[in-house]
C-alpha cells in the first residue's frame, strides 16, 4: 500500500517529529510505503531525505500569491499520475485546503489528518471543510472531540502518534559529560522542558514556580527549544528577563534549539511542561517518559490521556504553587523521581509503541479487502474515545 502524506513541512514542532517517525519507522510495517510531499524545502524536508523517504517537493505555496496554489496543485497531480497512490493524507487544515480538491479529482481515498484542536472558525478551516475527506484521523481523544466542528459527520478514528524509544540509557561517565555541555553539575537535579517558544506552553508559569523554589538547593533548569519566528525571539527576551527579575537567571539555562535532545533527555532528571492551553497530544511528554523522567504537566487537553500517577503529575493549570509543590517534591525525593521514572516507558509503549502503531495505521487505512471501505463500515465508530485509557484528573505531587 502506497501512502502519500501533504504536509507544509515549514516549521518543526509535534507535527513534524511525527511525520518523521513513520518515515524512519517504515519498515516495521513493509507492506504500508510512506510517500511525502512538501509545500518548504526545510529541515523537515532535509530530516525525511536523511532517513531515505520518498520526498515530492511541490514548491512553496502563498495563498496571497494564486499562481504557487496552481503550480502546487499541478506538481501533486502530476506526483499522483505517476506514483499510483492508495491513499492520501493531509496533515492539518492548510495542506487540505490547498490540495483536498486535486485528491477527489483523482478519485483517491482522503484522510484528514488532525493534530490541533479544530475550532471551524478560522479561514482556512472554513475552506478546508469544503472538501471533505472519508476519514478524520485524530491524533487524541481530546482533539477527536473537536473534529465534528470542522467536518461534521464524517466518521473519525483516534490514534496516538508513534514515537520512537531513544537508545540505551547513559551510563554514569557519559551522564556526567552530557551535564557538563550546558555547565550542570554532577548532583544537580536537572529539569529539562523542551518546546516551541510560545507562551501557551507554559515557560513564564514554569520560571514562577521555579522562583518560589530559591531556597531549595541543587536544581538547575534546561529550556530547549529555539525562535522560529520574531514573536518567538521576543518571547525568548522576555523569559530570560523573568528569570533575572526571579533571582534564577544563574539557575535555567536557555539551550536554544537543539538536535540531540534525546542526548540532553538522558541527561535530566524532571520533564516540567506547564501549559497554559490544551496539549493536542504531546510529543515531548512521551519522549520524556521513554527517556525514564517523571513528568509534570497541567491537566490540560491530552495531557491526562498521557500522563497518571505511575508516572507523573498533573497539576491544575495556571497554579504556580501547586507546580512549585510537585517539583519540590520531586527534587528532594530520588525514590519518587526512579519510582515514576520507571513507569515512564511502560505507560509511553502502551499509547505509542511504533511497530504497533503503525500496524493499526495500516489496518485502518487498508482493510484486508485491499480497498478501504466507506465510513459506514469500517470507519464509523459509535465512540472513538473508548479505543484508548481514561482521564485520570489531577494528581498534584503533595
């Protein structure tokens, strides 16, 4: 079965690491073959031509500019014709509305992919639901409550993205040498938040609980995760500012955008990502629980379908003192830190583990018919929530 996935392909976030993932994962499943088709050369484009994907450049697409939507529309109708696809997935709304229509036209299966929680009110949501596909792919429960507001009554699936376990474990020598690069000492209890620079992602809330935390010896913060775009570089000013202003500028350490972050995961002892909006899934939180670190998140969109007491905690969002009190007790107590450490990976190989994973994309995508059947027999679900684990609410470390 010959997949191809459309995506912008301009930025790098959760999206993008994913899309990542089945193309470095692809031979688990041989019979499923991933294709990509990008709108930017870019690091995601360079990152699927390492691992050896097939890449389809369409061309950079400006909506103010209607000549780069034909010329695209043109590149992937050419990119159909040859390659004689099963299936086509868009990945989130602009590469839907730019492209859905070619699709349809060329009389292939169309899955939306959604990644973001869908509101129906943006433009580009309004015009990607003009062409509406046979099948909404959610990437969460919580992201699969808001599909109907995009296209209502089409028939939607839940499934956690892959993700990949990093490598073995570093040993201590190596360990020591990791938290020497961003001048960590040896006994420090390091807690490592890795995200884009955006405020819903909590890192002005997570310096404040830091600042209540002064009188606490021996942690240091890693903040990973470089400016992509100038809101984010004034973003960055500001946080760094706020720990000045907190007495911890000598404490966090702002590491900018990194490539080994597997490296500097091993390298920690707490994943701390405290959101101020919901999560639609969480890359990063299971990256961190594969990587052996008890998280603290805030119970906010689908974080609780990731993270539960045997491996973390949630915290109510936007409550410094209470993410002030889980980390405070996470530092001071090693046992609870290897406790909830340990549960990390078995909780991240039950949502993510990529050979199963991609096997249930593929089960999805091709039934044993060889075609994909309509939504109203293998696609609709009475409740696509019941597929996966429960909410487990807010557990504070106290």
């Amino acid at each position: 079965m010959r997949v191809l996935h459309i995506y912008s392909g301009n930025l790098w976030g959760g999206v993008e690491t994913a899309l990542l993932t089945l193309a470095r994962e692809r031979r688990l499943v041989p019979v499923m073959e991933p294709h990509f088709a990008l709108c930017f050369d870019g690091r995601l484009a360079a990152s699927l031509a390492a691992v050896g994907a097939p890449v389809h450049r369409l061309g950079a697409v400006r909506v103010s500019r209607p000549p780069s939507v034909w010329r695209a529309r043109r590149a992937l109708r050419a990119a159909l014709e040859r390659h004689r696809f099963d299936v086509v997935l868009c990945h989130s709304a602009w590469p839907h509305a730019m492209f859905a229509p070619v699709i349809r036209r060329a009389g292939l299966p169309l899955v939306f992919w959604l990644h973001d929680a869908a509101t129906g009110r943006h433009w580009v949501e309004r015009w990607a639901r003009m062409s509406p596909p046979d099948l909404v792919l959610c990437n969460s429960r919580f992201t699969a409550g808001t599909a109907p507001k995009l296209f209502p009554g089409v028939a939607k699936e839940v499934l956690y993205v892959p993700v990949t376990a990093p490598g073995s474990s570093a040993d201590c020598s190596r360990r020591v040498a990791l938290r020497a690069e961003p001048e960590a000492a040896a006994d420090a209890t390091v807690i490592i938040q890795v995200s884009r620079m955006q405020p819903w992602k909590g890192h002005r809330l997570h310096l404040e609980a830091l600042g209540r935390l002064t009188d606490h010896p021996g942690w240091i913060c890693w903040q990973v995760g470089g400016p992509q775009r100038p809101a984010e570089a004034q973003y960055l000013d500001e946080l760094q500012r706020l720990a000045a202003r907190l007495g911890i500028a000598d404490r966090v350490r702002f590491l900018g955008s990194r490539s080994d972050i597997p490296r500097l995961l091993s390298a920690a002892d707490i994943y701390c990502q405290p959101n101020l909006g919901p999560e639609p899934f969480g890359v990063s939180l299971l990256e961190a629980l594969l990587a052996g670190l008890p998280v603290v998140t805030t119970a906010l969109g689908a974080a609780p379908e990731i993270v539960d007491d045997t491996c973390g905690a949630l915290v109510a969002p936007g409550d410094d003192l209470a993410l002030a009190g889980s980390l405070r007790r996470l530092i001071g107590d090693l046992t609870l830190r290897l406790t909830l450490g340990a549960g990390g990976r078995p909780r991240a190989d039950k949502l993510c583990d990529p050979a199963a994973q991609l096997r249930r994309l593929s089960e999805i995508l091709a039934p044993a018919s060889g075609t994909i059947q309509s939504p109203e027999t293998r696609w609709q679900k009475a409740d696509p929530a019941a597929e996966v684990g429960g909410f487990s609410g807010v557990t504070p470390l106290s």
